[in-house]
C-alpha cells in the first residue's frame, strides 16, 4: 500500500500543499482548511509539515464514539462519515500527531483522505520532494 | 462575495490615527488587475507633485496580487509602492515570503499607510481588527529581533510580520522592508519611507479564505502551468541552485559585475556560486515563497570561525555579485555575513554592495581624507571591511552616513570625480547585471521608472540559449535571429513586450520566475488563471494591455514629477567605458551555436545606441521622443483618461508634431 509521507528536511515552507488541498476539500483556499499543516520558524528557516500518520491501529478511530471513523481499506486513510460525525472531537484528542483537525462551522472532524489516492499536495512537491507518495 | 480578491482596501493616517475601509472598485480589477497595477492607481490619485517622500505626504502602499492566496503557482508576491526618497520618482518594490497571503486571508487586498506618527508604532491587524500600537520598545532592534518580540507580544508565532530594521528607521536611501523575516522589499528606499512615517512594523494574522469563481478551470488552468512550469529545463536548477546558480555561467560570459563594473570577470567566481554553495557546509535549507513550486531561496548558516553564529536568508545571485564580486571578493563567508547584517538592519543588498564598491575605487583613487576613513582600508576583496561598512551605513556613522544617502548623491558630496564611478542612474544604483554585454537589458534598465534594474522588464529571452526564450523571440519579433543580445534592432519590441508581461505579472501577484526568467506560463496561461479566478473572460490582449496601461500610467506618475527623456539614460562608467574583459573577445556568446558578436559589436551602453534604441521605444509605445511624455491618443487608447487633465495643467502632453 502507498504511504503518504513528510520530510520535514525537504520542506521549503511554500505552503503550496496546504493551498491546493484546502481548495479540493473545501472548495476554497485557506491555511484552515488544509488538512496538512505547516510549523514554521522563520528566523531559522525551519518549516516543520504535519500530516496524517496513518497509524495501523488507529486511536482516533477507537477514541469515537460515534462510529464514524474507519480506515478507507483502499487507500490505508482514515475516512471520517460526517453523517455519523456528531462533533466530540474525542478523536482530535486521542490523536497523538495532532493531525485530525475539527471544522467548527461543520462541527465536523477532517483529516487527510489522500484525495481517494491520487494526493494533489504531492504534485505541487515536485522540486523539494518534501512530500512523497510511495 | 467578491471572488479571488478580499475586496478590500485598509487604509491608516498616522498623523491623524484613523483607521477606515474603502472596496476595491470592480472596474479597477479589469483595468488594473491588482497588486501593482491598483497600486499605481492608488499613489497617483493620492498625492501630487513635489511632495518630500520623507514626508507624511507620501502614501506607502502594500497590495496583495490578485491570485494570491490561490495555489495558483508563484502567486504570493506582494508589490509595495510610494514615491522614491532615493529617485523622487515612482517607486514599486516587489517582495515574496507570506505576508501578502496572511493580510488577504485577514480580509484586506491593499493596505494604504497616509501620515506619519509622533512617535513608533506598529499597525496590527488581526483579521477584521486593526489597531495601531506602541512600538517606541521595538526601536532601535533589528528584524529578527522585532518580529520574535512581536510573536511574544502577540502570542502567536504564525503571525506575519512586515518590518523595517536600523536601515530604515536611521532613514538610509534603500533602506529594505523586510518580510517573513528574509524577504526584501528592497529597492529604491520603502524602508526609509516606512521609517519616516515612524512605522516599525505590521503584524498580520488571518483566518479568512480565497474563493476562486470558477473553481474547475481555475484547477485545470493551474495545473496547465504548473506542469508547463515544471517542464522548463531550468526548473530543477533553480531550486537546486537558487538565482546563485547562474554565476559561474555569468562569470565564463564575462558578464559577471566585478570590482564596481570595471570587470565582468573574477577568477573563483565557482567559489560564490549556487552549485558550490548546494554542496557547501553553508546550505542547510531551501526555502519557498508563498505558493511557489519551485523554492529557490536559500537559507544559510556558518557554524566555525570569524562568523561563527550567523544564519541567514540567502544569498541570492544578486548579492553575491554585489558583497562579493563587485567588491572584489570571493569569500563565501563574508558574503554570508554581509547578507546576514542586510537582512537583519534591512538594507538592500543591492545598493549596499554598489556603494561599498563605489568607496573601494574612491578609496584607490585616494578621494577620501583620513577624516573621513577613521582608519578604515577599503581595500579590494577586504572582507572584513565589506562587513564593516554595512554596519556603518545602517547606523549612519562616520564614513557610513554618507553611503547611507545612496551613491549618486554620495559622488555629490566627495566629488573628484567619483560620479562617473557611481553606477546609478536616475539615482538608484544598478542592479548586478552586464548591460553592455545584452542589449535588451540596457533598454529597459534606461526606461525603467524605478532605475535601472531587472525587475521591470527581464529579457534574458533575447540571449538565445533556451528553446523558450528563442520562441518568444520569435513571437515578438517574427524571427528567432534577433534572440541576440549583441544586436539593436528589436531591442524596443522585446522590452516593451516584456514590460507588459512583467506588469500583469506583478498585478498578479506572480513571480518574474514562472514567464520572463523562465518560459513555462505564457500570457494566454496567466489570463486563463485570472478569468477563472475572477470569473470573467479576461483575453491575453486584455491582459498585456492593462500590463501596459499600468506601465504607463507609472510612467505617467514620473512624467508629473518632471522626468523627461534625459532621465532615461544609464550609469556613466556603462556609457563611456567599455566592458575590457568583453572587448578582448573572450566571449561566450561565440560558443553559443549559430552566434556570433555582429560586426560592429562594442561592450558599450553608448550614447548613439542607446538613443537610437530609445526613439524605436518611445515610437513604440506612441509616446513623443524628445520628451519621452504619452501623447494624449496613447492615453485616451489605454483608458487612462483619468491623468490627462492635471498633466495638461502642466503642460505634460506633447503635441503631435
């Protein structure tokens, strides 16, 4: 199975993967919607991208209580059933990456969904290679 | 809902402590398309002539392109303009990093800073909320030092941060404003304009979001230039080497600006290159503006030695020739630290080489009194001497304050005939490139409105080296032949071609990386991204024409402040000295197949051939070629109608002969 991974090494800060991918999950471009984030220290050039880790047995999925989470057994990503979301955020808690991430308007818990495995934040990686999808 | 802009325009007067909102006119989109171009809008309606740039009449302008905030490639590029302290002429000034995208995210497209304050301030603007603040405790700190105090003060580190260091608030004629701590709005002196107006910095925090009209083509014609971007051969190497990556090249050219541009030569010029600074202990990162894929930046430490504990941004190719070559240096490390005090006193690198190297023939030529030297050797390659002389320009002390009013009037004041050393023109110093070794160059750096510099009109499509650059040749001019950059004829067609593109590229909120520099996104791929983003059909002659009118009506802003065709000349020593180490015929042009230097080639910006590019431009351009002034039909065709009556008042507005 294909891995979607970060390199916090490669990472030039550009932020181009958080634009596009809050643009095809949310239909618009914002750092807020990105289901990547990016921890930058700027007086270092440091630029730290977090991303779903995708864990084999994954806490979030135990920690709802909801049963709305589970992992999509094509693409290995954790897929969250917003009709089954009731907005605990137990499974942001349970998270030890803090990379589920909590829609408040929605009241709706996100993470990466690997764009049904043909991720869009790889293809505007192509020059650093800080994301890779292998 | 306005679609890929916020919508609005932020003003503050700090004299005066007001804080109001205006929307971004509609109409002003499709005539000026955004960043720069709004910003040419909003500095000729704000002030008229005359006015002192350090004084609270100038306006200092922030706009945000249009597509940034998008994933739209390159597109976080931020154009600031006011009137020029250093040229008293119109200024814009370009910056990348990601402050641009974090003030549309906070809701504002333009920020307008009128007055000036009593004592320090810094504007925060926290989404819709904006306050102007104390910042008498943030003055006299350096860049670094002020934007960790910010995020200290805010509680957040993600805040975006827009700063002036010792540069600009000691007023030094191009002093920087720094962004994302390492990106420089440098030229032209914006610094000390914010300076002037006791405005040490603009925190910005934004939680807002950038909706897009047409989102399948917006996503369809993104992905048409990134994938055209990508495809460009000098893609990998601009991300792998940085803009640093061309000086070798540049340096086997013999066009590499060496000892104050008496050279085009310095023997190790590897040894300050891109790809020798990649394999170096220095390079630990590279780094990415807003939106941008192909991340040339660099970020650079130096862990032993003299310098031990310097970190930087940088260095660009730009400031090696500058705090390098220029001064006679191939010392990697010294131009490491060199670029380390720019960036943290917020100096243009530029202009603090140009004039470090204007000291170093000075002081060869014995011009200085001891007085005046306080013992410094401004020898040479003296590397501890270039490092020096930036800390002594950005706090104004000894020798210092009198580079710190940049070299055309440094040359005034020492005289001896230091001018015709001074590399600058209309009184900004010239940017590193060899403008007797490329003809188009020379051209636009003549016209620019800003000074003589790249960032108006780069055409290094007319060397011919890449399969892009002879196309575009070829589109403009009908045939690949005039991709030479040792020939006249065309010269006015490319620069003004490429002035339009430039300019939709700015009012964008593109990199000059993605069409001029490099050829992957044509004009028809930059309207088919602005038509979807704002959801009207915006052709590619729409788009070069409002590139145009926001070139002229620039123009048109130096015009009113009485700039004629006199001003549009280069610096002396390019006039009348020839290039030497061209002149020998070791020339890389040769080598370059199927070219050779025509017949009557001299490495010279001569009068004659200057004069006889710039009749071909201003007829051009339908402009009158003794003054250089628009014609009224130029203006009345571009619908700049707008600026007609008050240079008439003046009698601005040529009559057709």
């Amino acid at each position: 199975m294909k891995r979607l991974l970060a390199h916090p090494n490669k990472c030039t800060g550009c932020r181009s993967c958080m634009l596009i991918c809050s643009f095809m999950h949310t239909d618009a471009c914002s750092y807020h919607g990105s289901r990547i984030k990016i921890v930058s220290d700027e007086g270092h050039g440091i630029h730290t991208p977090t991303l779903c880790q995708f864990c084999e047995d994954p806490p979030c999925v135990s920690a709802c209580p909801a049963e709305a989470l589970s992992k999509n057994p094509k693409t290995n990503s954790i897929q969250v059933d917003a009709s089954l979301c009731n907005g605990c955020q137990a499974c942001i808690s349970a998270c030890p990456f803090g990379t589920m991430f909590f829609d408040p308007e929605n009241q709706k818990a996100f993470t990466c969904d690997l764009c049904q495995g043909d991720p869009e934040c790889v293809k505007v990686c192509q020059l650093p290679e800080a994301l890779s999808y292998v | 809902m306005r679609f890929a802009i916020a919508g609005k325009i932020l003003h503050v007067d700090l004299s005066k402590r007001k804080i109001w909102t205006e929307s971004v006119p509609e109409e002003w989109i499709h005539k000026f398309i955004g960043s720069r171009g709004v910003n040419a809008k909003i500095l000729w309606d704000s002030m008229g002539s005359g006015i002192d740039p350090l004084g609270p009449e100038n306006t200092l302008i922030f706009g945000t392109g249009t597509l940034s905030g998008t994933f739209a490639p390159t597109s976080g590029r931020t154009t600031v303009t006011c009137k020029s302290p250093t040229t008293h002429l119109y200024l814009k000034t370009n910056v990348g990093g990601h402050w641009g995208t974090e003030l549309k995210f906070a809701g504002y497209d333009y920020l307008v800073v009128h007055g000036a304050a009593i004592t320090p301030v810094y504007l925060w603007i926290d989404d819709g909320k904006v306050e102007i603040r104390d910042a008498r405790h943030l003055w006299g700190k350096d860049v670094r030092e002020t934007t960790s105090l910010l995020h200290e003060e805010i509680g957040d580190p993600a805040t975006q941060v827009a700063v002036i260091g010792q540069g600009g608030e000691n007023l030094v004629y191009f002093a920087a404003i720094m962004v994302s701590v390492y990106n420089a709005a440098a030229r032209g002196g914006a610094g000390a304009v914010m300076g002037s107006k006791r405005l040490k910095a603009v925190a910005v925090r934004g939680h807002g979001s950038v909706k897009v009209a047409d989102g399948k083509e917006f996503y369809r014609s993104c992905h048409v230039a990134i994938k055209n971007s990508y495809e460009d051969a000098t893609a990998k190497f601009a991300h792998l080497y940085g803009t640093a990556g061309s000086v070798p090249m540049v340096n086997e050219a013999r066009a590499f600006p060496a000892y104050n541009f008496r050279r085009g030569y310095i023997e190790g010029a590897e040894k300050i290159g891109g790809p020798y600074l990649a394999e170096s202990k220095y390079l630990k990162r590279r780094l990415g503006c807003n939106a941008c894929i192909f991340c040339c930046h660099r970020y650079c430490e130096i862990k032993e030695g003299k310098y031990a504990g310097c970190y930087t941004g940088g260095p660009e190719y730009e400031t090696i020739s500058a705090l390098g070559a220029g001064c006679g240096s191939i010392d990697l490390e010294v131009v490491i630290k060199a670029n380390e005090l720019c960036n943290i006193y917020g100096l243009d690198t530029i202009s603090a080489g140009n004039l470090i190297q204007w000291a170093m023939e000075g002081y060869e030529k014995k011009i200085f009194t001891e007085q005046q030297l306080e013992g410094l050797r401004l020898e040479w390659g003296n590397g501890e001497v270039i490092v020096e002389m930036v800390r002594r320009i950005a706090h104004r002390q000894g020798l210092g304050n009198i580079l710190a009013d940049g070299v055309k009037r440094a040359a005034e004041k020492i005289g001896c005939g230091s001018e015709k050393w001074a590399i600058q023109a209309k009184g900004l110093e010239q940017s590193r490139v060899e403008t007797r070794a490329a003809f188009g160059y020379a051209l636009a750096f003549a016209v620019n409105p800003r000074g003589p510099d790249h960032l108006h009109s780069e055409t290094i499509a007319e060397f011919g080296t890449r399969p892009g650059g002879r196309r575009l040749i070829k589109k403009i001019t009908g045939d690949e032949k005039y991709a030479n950059p040792r020939l006249i004829e065309k010269r006015a067609d490319i620069v003004r071609w490429h002035e339009d593109c430039f300019a939709a590229t700015d009012s964008l909120g593109l990199c000059a990386f993605i069409n001029t520099s490099r050829f992957g996104v044509d004009p028809q791929q930059m309207a088919d991204m602005f038509s979807a983003a704002i959801g009207k059909r915006v052709t590619e002659e729409e788009l070069m024409e409002a590139g145009r009118r926001i070139l002229t009506l620039e123009k048109c802003f130096n015009v009113r402040e009485g700039a004629t065709r006199a001003d549009d000349v280069l610096p002396w020593r390019l006039m009348n000295e020839p290039l030497e180490s061209l002149a020998r015929g070791q020339d890389v042009m040769k080598a370059v197949e199927g070219k050779t230097n025509p017949e009557d080639f001299t490495p010279i910006n001569s009068p004659a051939m200057l004069n006889r590019m710039l009749d071909e431009y201003y007829e051009l351009h339908n402009w009158d070629k003794q003054t250089s002034w628009p014609y009224r039909e130029t203006l009345e065709k571009l619908d700049l109608k707008e600026v007609i009556p008050e240079l008439e008042s003046k009698g601005k507005i040529p009559r057709k002969k």
